[in-house]
C-alpha cells in the first residue's frame, strides 16, 4: 500500500458488430455492469467518439435545445462521464487551482448530487488556457477514477465514497511540465491506464481499480506529451491498451503492461489515436492507418494521407468515413479504405474540443463555445444547427440516451430534442 493510502484511504468502433456482441465486448472491456447509454471514458466507448442509441438534437433556430444547466465551481478541460443516470465532472478552484472537485449530476435534472473536494499533493501550474482538471476521468460502472494535472488519482464509488487515493508526483517527484498534463484515464479489465508524460519523469502506470497499487509501471519517452490511451480490441477475449507519444504508438497488455507491438515512425503529442473494429488511426506523418492482425500481432500499415492530418481535434470515424480537422477549422472527410480526401467543409472555429458523432450527426463546439451540428448523410457535411453557449469551451462533449452533454469554464449543459 502507497503512503497517501496509508494516511487517507452501435456500431460504434465495432467494425460491424451487432449490438449484442458490442455489449457483450463492452461488459469484457471494462469488468462491471455497464448501461447502454453509458459514456465511461475521454471519447466514449473505446475513445471513439461515436454513439448510434438515440436520435441526436439538430439545434435548429427557435427550438429548445438545453434540458438543463448546472454551475461549475470551477474550471476544467475535463469531458462528463455518464453512468446510468448520472453525469459526472473534474473541476479545479482556487487561486492556485489547488482545490479539486469530483461532482456528480442527475442525468435527467441536473441536480448536483454530491461534490466531494480534495487538495492537490502535486504541482498545479499549468498553461493559462489549460486547466488542472485537464484529463477526463474514467469509470467501469461501479466507480470513478478522476485524474488531475497535479498527478493526484482519485477513486470514488458512484455515491462519491472515497476507495483510495493516489498522490503520483509524491511517488515520482519529477513528474511534470510547465504546460499541464492533460492525458485523460482509460479503464479495462480492472486495471486504470495513466499516461504521465513529460520531459523529466515520463512513465505510464497502470493501477489496480480495487486498491490503486501499481501493477505495472513502464518508462516513456522524455518528451512533454498530452494524448490519452486508447483500448484497443485485437481479437475477442484479447484486449490491449495503445500508449502514443512522439515516438509512435505502443500496444500493451492492460494487465501487466507488456509490450505486444510498436510503432515506430512517429506520432503527434497532442490529438490522440482513433480505434475501428481492428484499424486504429494514429495523428503520424498526417494520419496513418494501421489494421490490426487477427491474433492480435504487429499491425500492417494501410494507407498514409498528408491531406487528413489533424490539429488538436482527434480524428474520428464513423461509418467508412474518417473524419480530421485542421488548424483553420476545416473538418476534412476521408474514406477509411484508401484515405482519399471525399470533401471538406469550413467551421467556425478555432476548435480544441473533439467532435463527437451521434448517429449520422456530428457535434463540433468552438473554443468560444459555439456547437455547430453537422449532418454526414449526404455526398456532403452540411451546417444544420448551431447553439451558442456563450462561454469559453476547450471540452470535448459526450453523449448519452440521444442527448449531448457540454462543459464550459462555469456551466454543464444537456443537449436534447426533448
């Protein structure tokens, strides 16, 4: 046991699947029971991004878009989790950013359920357009674990419990940058993948769900680096966790973070890889397809387009489109077979937040807070709604039972055509 526990204590990336057999997958993946509506990482369902359960809300002039609004105490880059009927988020307070908030949300009203704050034990300087509550926290359906840019892990039961606790830089002191760490957590077969990358202590840890002690702990590259893990399903029964860093990406078994395979040539430090059934997209030398073979080995590399590489928005996919935006705001469609470039269409941006896709709808939101709704159905993306929240957003939204949950640097919003 550490010393901080000593002292406190669908067809969604399935590649096809039916949604029975996603269920089935998605229940393997993360080990506990799990609501079909759930939204339990950065990005959803194996950090893809892409719901199909529901229909999504167009935001179109006039209707009544926002179900509800709730008050943030504070700021924070971190996406909501869903779990049943309850949103969860980071937020950090303070002068200093030093007090960190785990909340928790009804789903269907908004209430604030419970806000349980804790004090930093790491550094809390970080960009002033960052935050400390930067990495989006993660669950497996019967408890959160909430990571903060001051290295601090947090596990908590769905009633806001504390389980256990982790104070990361108190363990490995030199684990930091000037910027912030942003890398958000992923939970699979009971065991919580962080990524702390940086130019001094660079590591990835992944901790045991029930205690917080390490089962494995793995040297990275020295290099300052903000992407999240990603899951990725080799093979049913077979899972791996890809790590990404400037050097490319490297797949690890989840539970004893044994090296699978690597990949070489290259990645960006800031969107993060996307998984589809058995391709994942990395941000490399633009963006670079890789299919994964069928018993889980080295990964072949597809194509290679210059023309979809991506800014700070990861890449998403949905259907046989993949789908990038650029630094100016232009979201840029590819087919998933060959990379060619179908069409492309201007946004208003600029954008740091992740589209997200529900159905054939996709959900981008500016840096100002603008959601702007595009439909993928035609030979074309088009505009068909907009939303202005009015207030700075840099999260990524998620999604659940049709709706679209969105936080800014004061307010949580749903989305929804009801």
């Amino acid at each position: 046991m550490n010393r901080l526990q000593e002292a406190g204590q669908e067809r969604v990336a399935t590649g096809g699947l039916s949604m029975a057999v996603w269920v089935l997958l998605a229940t393997s993946f993360f080990g506990g029971p799990l609501w079909g509506a759930d939204w339990l990482q950065f990005r959803g369902p194996l950090g893809s991004g892409v719901s199909e359960e529901g229909l999504g809300p167009v935001l179109r002039p006039g209707g009544h878009a926002i179900a509800w609004s709730s008050e943030l105490p504070g700021r924070g880059l971190s996406s909501p989790v869903i779990v049943g009927d309850r949103v969860f988020v980071t937020c950090s307070s303070g002068p200093r950013q030093d007090r960190l908030h785990v909340m928790c949300f009804g789903s269907k009203d908004g209430v604030k359920r419970w806000d349980r704050q804790f004090l930093a034990t790491g550094r809390t300087m970080c960009h002033a357009k960052s935050s400390v509550a930067a990495p989006t926290p993660a669950s497996d359906g019967e408890r959160i674990y909430a990571f903060f840019s001051s290295n601090d892990v947090f596990c908590l039961d769905l009633d806001g419990n504390l389980v256990w606790l982790r104070g990361l830089t108190r363990d490995y002191p030199n684990a930091s940058n000037s910027l912030g760490m942003s890398s958000s957590l992923a939970v699979v077969e009971g065991v919580v993948v962080a990524q702390v990358e940086n130019d001094s202590e660079s590591f990835a840890v992944g901790l045991d769900c029930r205690t917080g002690i390490n089962r494995w702990k793995m040297d990275r590259p020295k290099r300052a680096n903000w992407t999240s893990p990603v899951v990725i399903p080799a093979t049913v029964g077979k899972h791996l966790v890809g790590l990404q860093s400037s050097a490319g990406l490297t797949a690890v078994e989840p539970g004893t973070g044994k090296e699978v395979w690597s990949y070489s040539e290259g990645a960006a430090t800031i969107p993060s890889s996307a998984v589809s059934g058995r391709v994942v997209y990395v941000p490399s030398n633009g963006l670079t397809a890789l299919e994964i073979g069928e018993s889980g080995g080295a990964p072949k590399q597809l194509w290679r387009s210059a023309q979809l590489r991506p800014s700070t928005p990861s890449p998403i996919v949905v259907g046989d489109r993949v789908f990038t935006m650029n630094d100016a705001g232009v979201l840029s469609c590819g087919e998933t077979a060959t990379g060619s470039r179908v069409w492309q269409l201007r946004l208003k941006g600029p954008f740091s937040a992740s589209p997200v896709a529900l159905g054939k709808l996709m959900y981008t939101v500016n840096e100002a807070g603008l959601v702007q709704v595009v439909d993928l159905a035609g030979p074309e993306g088009e505009v068909v709604g907009e939303l202005d929240l009015k207030q700075p957003i840099l999260s990524t939204p998620s999604i659940s039972s049709g709706s679209v949950f969105v936080r800014g640097d004061r307010t949580l919003w749903k989305i929804s055509n009801s």
